[in-house]
C-alpha cells in the first residue's frame, strides 16, 4: 500500500468500518486492514488513508468524535 498511510486503530473491525464510511461519505477513500487474529479475534484494525488525505482525515475524524 505505497503512498498510504494509517490514520486510526480500532479495538473492534465494526469501529473501523464506521471511520471508513464517514471518510468515503466525504470522498476520502479508505481501506481497512483488520490484523485481528483469526482464531481468537484480538488485535486491531486499521484505517488507510492516501498520503494526500491525511490531513483532512484526521479533521474529519477529529469533528466527528471517532
């Protein structure tokens, strides 16, 4: 994932899928990578954002209390 860079961790994949969608519902795309273990579900997720959204990720994430 060149040029992409991880903007939030989630504890839970659903937290995750919510930043994502606030993201997209503002024209950011996103991508999530879960790095939970698969046997016992612990780990977090990821959100990836392009290196030149960062910053109005990180906005968005911020005003919306995520």
């Amino acid at each position: 994932m060149k040029d992409w860079e991880r903007i939030y961790i989630a504890g839970h994949l659903h937290q995750a899928e919510i930043v994502k969608a606030v993201l997209e519902d503002y024209s950011i795309e996103a991508s999530i990578i879960d790095k939970r273990d698969s046997s016992y579900l612990f780990g977090d997720a990821e959100v990836y954002v392009q290196q030149k959204d960062v910053a109005e990720a990180r906005r968005i994430i911020t005003e919306h209390h995520l």
